[in-house]
C-alpha cells in the first residue's frame, strides 16, 4: 500500500523539518482532490484528476493509490470514463492516508 522506502527517500531528499511541510500540503490537496472526486467531476477532468493524484501518490510513496489513478487514466485516455471508479480511488486513499498517519505518529514517538 505504502512504500516506506520512497518515504523515507523523500524525507532524507527534503530534510526532516520540510518532510512534514510537504505531508501537509500533500494531504491537504489530497483531501480537496477527494471532495472533488467525489463531487463526480473534478473541474480539470477525470484524466487530469487521475494523473494529478497519480504523480502526487507516487512522490510521497502511496503505491496503490498510484497504481489504481495510473489505470483509470489510461482508461480516460482511452474513451472510457465510465470504467473509471472514483470510490475506489477514495478508498484507496482513505485507508492509504490512515495506514501513513498511523505509521507516522509511531515514527515520531
């Protein structure tokens, strides 16, 4: 679900005051995308929305989370919107942003 390699690549890239800076914004946008999403149209499109929460999800480590929005644009680049399943990438998120928030605070303690 997560790659805790990629996020530890990531904190040692950015230093660990501006690690938590960049989690923040992360989830931050991540939650807006996810109420767009949820929406049912997100204001750039679906593909768009895919391959921004694709490239957002696989920078921070959320390796299923990408590899779900990886399909689903391709599938609008293909035509095929109605296949794309926007409460699966919502779920995915949910459990993957719990799954970072626990492991994060354990981290910190």
């Amino acid at each position: 679900m997560i790659s805790w390699d990629r996020v530890n690549e990531l904190k040692n890239e950015v230093g660990k005051e501006d690690f938590a800076e960049v989690v923040e914004i992360f989830l931050e946008e991540m939650d807006e995308a996810m109420t767009d999403l949820q929406g049912g149209n997100p204001a750039e499109g679906l593909g768009s929305a895919m391959h921004f929460i694709k490239g957002a999800a696989m920078n921070l480590g959320f390796d299923e989370l990408g590899a779900i929005c990886q399909k689903f644009e391709t599938f609008a680049g293909e035509g095929k919107q109605d296949q794309i399943d926007g409460d699966k990438v919502i779920a995915s998120y949910r459990r993957s942003k719990e799954a970072f928030v626990n492991n994060a605070s354990k981290m910190a303690a």
